[in-house]
C-alpha cells in the first residue's frame, strides 16, 4: 500500500480528484459541500477502490456522504481484508 495513513490518503484522492489543495479538504466536508453528483460519486469510489485495491460493497457506498463517512467505510473494508478479487482467465 502507498504511505499515508487510510485518512490523509483518502484525503489525498478526493483533492486529486476535484483538483484542489488537500488541505481545503476536512473529515466534515460532506459530498453535497464539494458539488458532487452521483456521477462523480462512483468515479470516486473507482479511485478509491483503485488506490486500496479493495471493493466497495454498493450498500456501503449508499451510506457514504461526507469525507469522514468514506474514511470510516475505507478502514472497515481494510480492517476485514476484503480485497478485489483477481479477474478470471
């Protein structure tokens, strides 16, 4: 996995992916607060499954609405060892 601790990292993705400084970015700061829209939703749980390398679950991504809410479903899927599965050959 990359450095960082599962929050700066998080942090990390969501200010790459809006292209803005990570600093401008809190725990608090809900999805609505960044002007996202459900597409850009689920382009940013792809760059999180990516920078992870887990799945995130579509009941999890439905509770997800802030930075925080991502982190604390980021560190549960980590903390389980559920990882993306291999693609078939």
């Amino acid at each position: 996995m990359a450095d960082g601790s599962i929050s700066e990292r998080v942090i990390r993705v969501f200010a790459d992916f809006k292209k803005v400084d990570s600093g401008d970015i809190k725990a608090e700061t809900t999805f609505e607060e960044l002007g996202f829209d459900s597409l850009d939703g689920l382009n940013l749980i792809f760059e999180l499954e990516e920078e992870f390398d887990i799945v995130v679950p579509d009941d999890k991504v439905q509770s997800m609405r802030s930075v925080a809410e991502v982190i604390a479903g980021i560190e549960s899927i980590v903390d389980s060892g559920t990882t993306q599965q291999p693609a078939a050959a």
